[in-house]
C-alpha cells in the first residue's frame, strides 16, 4: 500500500550533499513530491525534510539509503511519531473589481491566509497549513478569481514532545 | 614568521599556524628557525600523504591538471607509478590490485577526459564493493564552472558510482582529506572514493607542512561492525531447528577475510554451501559441502539446495537478480537469515526474516558462540537425509560434457588451466561465456584467487586486472582467461605489460563470437544473431608478438594441454595463448527466463 511519509534528516553543510540526496531519489527511483532544505542553528548542519511515498518495503529501502550516505547523521521518519508539519504558499489572484476583492479577503480570512501584496489589480495572498488546507484553499479561490501564480515551499515538519533530531 | 609570497590567504587564521614560505628559501635552509620542519606543496603533500598510507604503486596517466603531482613523483621511490594506455585499464588496474591484496587500490587521472574515462572502472569498482581511491585532477578554482578546457564535473559524474567523494578546496587538508578517503574507501562496505583535485591546490607557490591526522573521526559514519545480540539468537535458534540448511556466501565473506570463519562454521552446521559468482574462493572448490556456485549458471545441486532448503544463512550476499531468477517465486520454504555489512543490502530483493546487520569475520563467531548456548546437537545423523538428497542432485553431473577430437571445448580448456597452474594462480577473467566456463569449471582453493566483474559485468576488465593482480603478487601465477571480444576492450595494456615486465598469461577462448550474447540470442531470439560476429577478427598471435610478447595459437585438442605446458613454462614473458574452440557451444546449465531459482536447463533442450 502507498502512503507518504515524511523523512527528516539531518546531514553535513557541505557542498555536494544536497545533490547526493536529490540523486540518490532519481537513481533508485524513489518519488520526491516535496523537500525542503535549509542550514540549522548550527550552521554545519542542514535539514531536510522530504515527503516522499512507497509500500513499507521501499520507505524502509529509502530509509536504510538516505542513511547510508556518508553525509547524513540521523534520518527519521515523522509519521511514526506525533508531529506537526506546515507548508507556506503565496498565491497570487486577479482581484479587478470591489466584488472579487471582498470575496478572496473574505475567503483568505476564512483560511486565516493573509494579504501581503495588494494592486488594484490582484492580490497576493499568504497562507500556511497542511497540504490539504492549502489545496482547499485553491479550489475554493479557483471559483471566485483568476489564480495567476502559485508558489509553495513544500512542507517542513518536527516531531512533538521531547523527541528532536540533533546530533 | 614572514610571508614572503604575494598570494592572498583565504583562511586568516589557518594561515598564522601554517608556515608560508618560499620554495627556495626552505631548501637553502636560509631560515634556519624553520629547517627541521620540512615543508610541501599540494602535490607533494599528495604524495607524502599516499606513503604514509602506506601506498606502493599507483596506477594513472598524466595530464595539464595533474602534471605537479607527476613531476613530484619524479624525486621520490616509495611509490611506483605504473602508466597505463587508457585511463578505464588504470581503474581495473587498481581494482585486480586491491581485490588479490588487502591494499586499497590508487588510481591518479587528469581532469575532463582522463577522469571520465575512469567512470566504467569506478562503478565496477563500486558493485562489487572493491575498496578504490581515485585522485582526479581539476581545473583551477577559479576557472570551475567556465566550461575551461578538460573540465568535467568529475564528482558529479561519479556521484552514483562511489562511496563518496571529496573535493580539495585548501592546500592544508590534502593529507586529511586523503586519510578519510582511505577511511571510508576500506572500511565497512568497502567502496570507490573520489578526491577531486583543483590544479592552484598542487601548484601551489607556498608550501605548507604535513599533518597527518593521527585517527580519523567522521561523525556522520559509523558502520556497525557487531551483530546485534538479539538477532543472533534468533538466527542461532533457526539454524539450531534447521533439517534442510543451506550456507549462500558471498562476495562480503572474501572481503571481510572471513574463509576460516566460513568454514568453521559449515563444518559445525554440516550444512552444504553455496556461492554466488563473487564469493567463489570464499571456501575451497573441492571442500565435500561445496555444491557450487547458485543462480542464472549455477550448479544444479546448488539451486536446487536453495530452493528446497529450510533456512538459508545469507553471508555477505545482496541477493542479486542473477542469482535469485523470480523473487516472487525464491525460496518459499525458506526462513532466510541474512548477515551483511551494509544494511541497505538486507530485504533489498528479497525479504530477510532474521536480518543482522554487521561484518561477517565478527558476525560468524558470534553465531558459533550463540549455537553452543541453543539446542543445537551436532549429530551426523540429523543431516543424513539432506546430504542424501543432495546426493541424488549432484549425481545428475550438470557439469558433464561431450568432448570430441576435432574441435577444443572451453569447458576443457579451464580444466586443463588447473591442471597445468595447479590450481595455484590467480584467475582473471573478462565476461561472457569464457567468465561462467571459468567460474564453473575452475574449482577455486583460496579466497582472492578468482578476480571478476560480477556486479557490473564489464568486458575489458581481466587484462588490466591481471596486471594489477601481478603487481600485488609477482610470485605467482597470473592468468586472465578471457574472450574475442572482450580481450579487444582493453588490449593496448599489453604495451603496459612490457614496459613494466609483467608475465602473466593471456587465455583467449577464441569462439569467432559474443558468444554469450549469441547464446541468449539462440535461447531468447529463436537463434536470430543480431550483432555477434566477429569477422574481422586480429590475428591475435601476430598481436602478441607486435606488442614485444610471446602469441600461440592452439587448435587441436590433442595439443591444448602441452601448449599450456609451454606457455607457463616461460615464467618471465608473457605469454598470450589464442584457444580456436568450439563455436557454438553455450553454458549449462542455465535458469529459464522468470522461472524460480531450480527452474533450469541441464543441456540443449533437457530439463531438469
């Protein structure tokens, strides 16, 4: 059975180590439906957290790889653990007359999504939450103005409670 | 301390500790504070960083981004630089090197071209898990990304094909950055490592002391050496209640020297082994629990072990698909126990019930500890019944073939190499039908002593590999059994054997054919040859000789064995000996296409 998981991990800051990640995907034919990536607090170490999918076979195949890398410390798997995950999305929307203005301001609010960018052509708006919110969010606006452009970070996400991924 | 130099320093405060100082100024000793320390550029830090490994020969071809390095290996005889003719033999070179040794193998290749070539020999190197480091030079850092002349990304190309791999971006942890490339190339799953080398960091106008780390810490790489004691006990548990066990080792077993271990263990178990193609040599050919190598030519006896055993003990295999044929049909009786090194190996292809990860050299007496503390009687009589079933396999002689007077067969051929070397040498080979003849017919005494692409399956590989194989072990005999085709991929390093006096011996099972593809092609294609005659073959004799050697041509069957004789008679020249054999013969046995893993032909159109 397929599902998504969502892998944290924690490897070197190093140039190359990135692309040893994305490669090993591409190579062995593991999906990437988003990843994100970005120096921790110390700033020799990176985090990524990539969602990805698979029967149990493969997640543990993709698991075992991702560790085996000489550049990564410590790889967990957040869906087996209470954990919270967020994506952040701009959308940016035709809003020309009084009436969609008012419209996506009030559906934004409904999404506790915000207006950061305003013309008296379009808005942008901004919006965090899981997956599903944010798709909820574009077929809802989708019925009421023009989507122009939409661009997501893909989800980050951490474990609850005491648990942490540090070295 | 004085800079007497004009290059701007990047790292400040590495710079106040290192000693910048000019070449000449060092070497007349004109600043005497600092005489005792000596002193080094990047390509001599390369060099003194090698030895101090340890490091004997290394294998390479010169070029503009690694001519400092070149030019330093000029004032110094620890190391002997061994110039190859294209940069893929330097890599099979140093692969037969580290595979008949405990040495790591050294490759050292100019940027662009010169390190692309290298990519065939690096992912061979990396299936089989061949411990490799291959220097690659660079352009200089500031003109990376320029598309200069000789640029490749060479750590982007290899990427997929190596362990890991490092690029030099400060002079002063060339020796560091070699320590861990050694490090990482030699231990646990053993593995190809790049260093990719940017030319400013040899050529470098300041020179800087050498400081090689004492130990080598990488926090992120720790590879489990000790099975887990749980895992263990369960293993001990299903091996102790085993009726019908079967030992599968592999290549892990010859890299972790784990023989005696091996057959420790299947003296005390009593149980038959099998092998795959990398771990033949990991117990001798002729011990009587030997049933021969298992998979797509395996032995008949050996697959059929497998497929009815009841618990499978998986030392340092991966489970390849030549081995398994159907994985949705493997074994379904079996509980398989399955030890390896690298964890990603274990229910890669086929689900391991008692996985343990860790070396097999430790793992295996942790498993004879564990089965003195079970159930486990070592009673004869317990295995009575499998030994008689087995029995009944090898008795159907899957090996026997028909000889005839006319024409040489290859299985011959290998039999009469054993005969003439002992079973003594070091046996090279290249791949296609020539590479299974040897694997099947060549009854192997020690581990090391059966060198072969068995992962990536790469033609050209036996002649380099040979000389490497010399190089490591010049008192021994050293024979590369290869085909027409493949001897072809490589064999402008017969240049490289004469001018470095290497005499190994050169067997070519001369079929006119890809005989290996002609055969799946006469099984899979109804016979339609697409591609696999060798028409224009050298005349091969001629070859040797035009290459300052020795060539003989045999024909006869009669004259094989003493044409052997002969050539191994001359110990110091080598010997290239051209075998006219039987076109079409083909191996057996063979598994059928998706079938499970006994599903096999014995012969042309006999089943099993």
């Amino acid at each position: 059975m397929n599902e998504q998981t969502i892998l944290s991990i924690l490897l070197e800051n190093e140039p190359g180590a990135l692309s040893r990640i994305v490669g090993l995907f591409s190579q062995r034919a593991f999906n990437i439906e988003s990843l994100t990536v970005a120096p921790t607090d110390d700033k020799s170490l990176s985090r990524i957290t990539i969602v990805t999918s698979g029967d149990h076979q493969i997640i543990e195949q993709i698991t075992k790889q991702v560790n085996k890398l000489v550049d990564v410390l410590k790889v967990s798997e957040l869906n087996n653990m209470a954990h919270i995950e967020r994506e952040l999305m701009f959308v940016k929307v035709n809003a020309k007359t009084p009436e969609a203005r008012d419209e996506i301001k009030r559906t934004a609010d409904i999404f506790r999504g915000q207006i950061v960018d305003s013309t008296n052509q379009l808005y942008t708006v901004q919006l965090s939450g899981k997956k599903d919110k944010l798709n909820a969010f574009i077929r809802s606006i989708r019925r009421q103005s023009d989507i122009i452009e939409i661009v997501r970070s893909g989800c980050v996400a951490i474990a609850r409670g005491a648990q942490s991924l540090s070295v | 301390m004085s800079i007497l130099d004009k290059e701007t320093e990047e790292h400040s405060a590495a710079a106040s500790q290192s000693l910048l100082l000019q070449r000449g100024a060092n070497e007349s000793n004109s600043l005497q504070t600092k005489s005792k320390i000596d002193l080094f550029t990047g390509a001599e830090l390369v060099l003194e960083s090698l030895k101090a490994l340890g490091v004997k020969h290394i294998f390479g071809y010169p070029g503009g981004s690694v001519l400092d390095i070149y030019d330093a290996l000029l004032g110094q005889e620890d190391i002997e630089h061994i110039l190859v003719r294209h940069e893929q033999a330097a890599t099979h070179m140093a692969d037969g090197y580290s595979r008949s040794s405990d040495e790591v193998g050294v490759v050292l290749v100019t940027s662009g071209p010169g390190a692309t070539n290298c990519v065939t020999g690096i992912a061979t190197a990396y299936m089989d898990s061949i411990p490799m480091v291959i220097l690659s030079g660079q352009v200089a850092t500031h003109l990376i990304g320029d598309d200069a002349f000789q640029e490749t990304d060479m750590l982007g190309c290899s990427r997929p094909i190596v362990k890991h791999s490092y690029s030099c971006r400060d002079v002063e942890s060339i020796p560091a950055v070699i320590a861990k490339a050694f490090h990482l190339a030699r231990s646990g799953r053993p593995g190809p490592v790049v260093v990719d080398l940017p030319k400013d960091k040899l050529a470098t106008q300041r020179i800087y002391p050498f400081c090689m780390p004492e130990e080598i810490k990488i926090r992120s790489y720790s590879p489990t050496i000790k099975g887990h004691t749980r895992q263990i006990k369960k293993a001990a548990e299903a091996l102790a209640v085993a009726r019908r066990p079967v030992i599968f080792a592999g290549g892990g077993v010859i890299l972790a020297n784990a023989s005696s271990q091996l057959e420790q263990l299947t003296e005390c178990l009593d149980a038959p082994v099998v092998n795959s193609l990398m771990g033949l040599g990991s117990i001798p050919g002729e011990h009587p629990n030997f049933v021969g190598m298992l998979g797509l030519h395996g032995t008949f006896e050996a697959n059929k072990s497998m497929a009815n055993a009841d618990v499978i003990l998986a030392l340092g295999a991966r489970f390849d698909d030549r081995v398994t044929n159907s994985t949705n049909k493997f074994c379904p009786q079996a509980t398989i126990i399955h030890v390896d090194i690298d964890p990603t190996s274990i229910s890669k292809n086929i689900k391991a019930h008692i996985p343990v990860v860790g070396s097999i050299d430790v793992v295996i007496p942790q498993l004879l500890n564990a089965l003195k503390k079970s159930s486990f009687s070592t009673d004869p009589d317990d295995r009575k019944d499998w030994w008689q079933q087995i029995k009944s396999w090898r008795d159907r002689q899957c090996l026997a073939y028909e000889k005839n007077g006319d024409n040489i067969k290859s299985q011959q051929v290998i039999e009469s190499i054993y005969r003439v070397t002992n079973g003594d040498a070091y046996i090279t080979s290249d791949v296609g039908q020539h590479q299974m003849f040897t694997a099947l017919y060549f009854p192997f005494k020690r581990p090391k002593q059966w060198i072969n692409s068995g992962g990536l399956g790469t033609m050209g590989f036996g002649l380099p590999a040979a000389m490497g194989v010399k190089l490591a072990r010049p008192e021994s005999d050293v024979v590369c059994i290869s085909g027409d085709g493949s001897i072809q991929m490589n064999i402008q390093e017969l240049s490289t054997c004469l001018q470095y006096g290497l005499p190994i011996k050169v067997v070519i099972l001369n079929n006119r054919n890809l005989g290996m593809v002609k055969q799946i092609q006469d099984i899979n294609y109804d016979g339609r040859h697409a591609s696999v005659y060798m028409e224009s073959l050298p005349d091969f004799v001629k070859l040797a000789e035009a290459y300052g050697h020795i060539g003989m041509r045999v024909t006869c069957p009669q004259k094989l064995e003493q044409a052997l004789e002969e050539a191994f008679a001359h110990k110091n020249k080598l010997v290239l000996i051209d075998v006219e054999v039987e076109e079409h013969e083909h191996v057996f046995p063979m598994q059928k296409k998706l079938g499970a893993i006994d599903d096999m032909w014995l012969a042309k159109g006999v089943d099993r």
